[in-house]
C-alpha cells in the first residue's frame, strides 16, 4: 500500500496527513499561535520553525521519511505552470529563495522547501500539485486591450481540478480529458474554472467576476483608477481595496456566510441584498465562462466551504441550471487531492514535470 505524506502551510496553520492509498489514516492541523509568527521578520523565514513541527508529529506519530513512498506538498507561488505533478528539486527551492516575489510570499511557498528537507536523508521524492500559479489559458484568452497586461491565471487549481476528476469519474464515467466543467470555488476567496479537455482553459479570477467575503471581485477600472488617484491611496492599500479588507466585510462587517444567512433570516434587508447580489454575478461569471465553449458544458460543480449552504448554491443553479446540471461538492479537498495526485503519479497514470534552467517547467 503506497504511503504518502501531504503538506499544506496556511497562514496560522500548517496541516498534515498521512495517506495509506486513497486512505487517511492520519491527519493533524498544528496551529501556531500570533505570537509564535509574530517572531518572524516573513513567511520565508518560518521555515524551520515550521519544518520543526512537523517533524514533532512525524516523531509523535512514529512515521519515518524511509517508510514513505512520496512527499506531497501545496505548490505556492512558482512561475506559471501547467496542471499535475513537477518535482521539486534544488532549482525549486532556489526559486523560492532567490526568486519569489517576497511583497506576495503566503506560507505554501514553504511547503516544497519543508518536504524537500525532509525526503532528502530518505531519498523519497517530492512533488508539488495543481499549484496556486497554475496557468493554461489559451491564447485568446489572454488577450487584453493594455498589451503590457496580459491575463494570467491564479487561484483554486488544486480543489477546483480534484472535483472535476471526481465527477468525471464517479458522475460522467469519462476520462477527465473528454470532458467540460465549469468549476465555481465558493470560499473566503472565489475564482471560476472553465476545465476542457483535461486543461484550464479560461477562468474568472477573485479579481474579475463576483465579489465574495474578503475580495472585492471586479470594479470598473476607470472608477478604481480614480478613487485611488483622488485619495492618494498607496500600492498596499490599494490591494487592501481589493482583498482582505473587501467584499461582504466591507459592505457587512463580516466574512461569516453563517452570520450573514442568519441576519437575512432575521429580517436585514441589506444582507438578503449582498447575498443576492454575490448569486447574481456568480451566475454571470459560469454563463461568461460557457460562452467560450459556445454551451457545451458537460456539468457545472459548486464547491467551497460556501457551498455548503443550500441557500446559497440554490440561488446560483437557478441562473446557470440551463446550461448544464449542477453538482455542490460543499468543502475543500486539498489534502485530498494532493494525495490522490501522488497515487496517481505512483500508479504510473500520471506523468510529473520539472523545472528548467529558467524556472519554466519542461
């Protein structure tokens, strides 16, 4: 039975597994206090902090690196990549290092560095899966009227592709690569994935389509231009504009679906309104999204911690059911998904890629 270990840092956690096949047989999430990272100049530096926890646990849980098969870990920020697997190698973690942007280092760029560190002695190997900066627009997707600013792609590959292989699988009993999804990832951030023929080939980012808890999904850009120009609003602000500070927090006071539901419930008219209003462009960005595959769209999947309520992903079938059936795979499946990449890759059904000489992946 193949042993996989997956790791996962997020911004006050990092989360653990062992797999035995498609089987958790263990998982953790450790959690490190404000003040432990307080200490820390950045994410880059949390490193061994980091790397340290989780050899506590493998210590605790008696699991050798030797009796392991692979190393999953969540790919952070690399250059854009192709879907799957790439193994991490000395180049990755010079990239990390040396390359990463360090204004928008998050905590899983640290996951290949900490299960590099600890395959090497086994000499096991590490990859990384559907990482954040995975990115295969087409060519006229990309298109922009400012040349100097293409489109690219960002966000949910990891949950957003494990539902789709899911459903190709379990629902449609197609290979994944016969099929189109439209894939709507409802959480603290949102993005939509327009997957054909085993490829993401267009998407709306947290940036362009709904607003969400914490982002303020798109905004006329002479608008914004001229709000920020007016208030003499610095870069990080700006982003603050856009993120973190945006969206249902902003307009509500609050990033909690739950809260919001229950005030509607109670009667506020503008939290029944801002849920509305989120459905509402929701549904315009998957209708956007089957425009570029004229219809034809095999199932369209609600996923997310969001989409656990009924409520909500009701809302959102009745502008898009048209189209093409709705399937709600309520929740995030990371640490699945990375695993089951990993047997993949083990079970010779998938192919691994890995970086050149310039950071681009062969």
């Amino acid at each position: 039975m193949e042993r996989i270990l997956v790791i996962n840092p997020g911004s006050t956690s990092t989360k653990i597994a062992l797999f035995e096949g498609d089987k958790k047989v263990l998982g953790s999430s450790l959690r490190h206090m404000d003040e432990e990272i307080a200490q820390f100049a950045g994410c880059l530096e949390q490193e061994e902090f980091r790397e340290q926890k989780v050899l506590e646990w493998m210590n605790d849980n008696r699991i050798e690196a030797s009796s392991l098969d692979c190393i999953m870990a969540r790919g952070g920020a690399l250059p854009q990549v192709p879907s799957g697997a790439i193994l991490v190698t000395e180049r990755m973690i010079d990239y990390m290092y040396h390359k990463a942007s360090r204004a928008n280092f998050h905590p899983s760029n640290l996951a290949c560095i900490i299960a590099y560190r600890l395959a090497q002695q086994a000499h096991i190997p590490v990859y990384v899966y559907d990482a954040v900066s995975t990115d295969e627009l087409t060519d006229i997707a990309r298109v922009t009227g400012v040349p100097q600013i293409p489109r690219i792609n960002l966000g949910h590959t990891l949950n957003t592709r494990s539902v789709a292989i899911r459903c190709a699988k379990e629902v449609l009993h197609r290979p994944f690569e016969q099929c189109t999804f439209i894939v709507a990832h409802l959480g603290g951030g949102y993005s939509a994935r327009l997957l054909q023929n085993g490829r993401n080939v267009d998407s709306v980012r947290d940036d362009e389509g709904a607003f969400c808890p914490e982002r303020s999904g798109n905004i006329a850009a002479l608008d914004l231009i001229k709000y920020i120009y007016e208030n003499g609003i610095s870069y990080p602000d700006a982003v603050k504009l856009q993120r973190g500070s945006a969206g249902w927090k902003a307009l509500l006071g609050t990033s909690d679906a739950r809260e919001l539901l229950d005030r509607e419930k109670a009667g506020d008219a503008k939290a029944a309104l801002v849920l509305d209003a989120f459905c509402y462009n929701v549904g315009k960005d998957i209708g956007k999204l089957a425009c570029a595959v004229k219809g034809k769209v095999d199932r369209i999947l609600l996923t997310g911690g969001i989409a656990f309520s009924e409520r909500i992903t009701a809302a959102i079938t009745e502008y898009v059911d048209w189209i093409a059936p709705v399937i709600v795979s309520a929740g995030e499946f990371e640490m699945e998904a990375l695993a089951e990449g990993g047997l993949r890759i083990l079970r010779g059904e998938e192919t691994w890629r890995e970086m050149g000489e310039d950071y681009r992946c062969q």
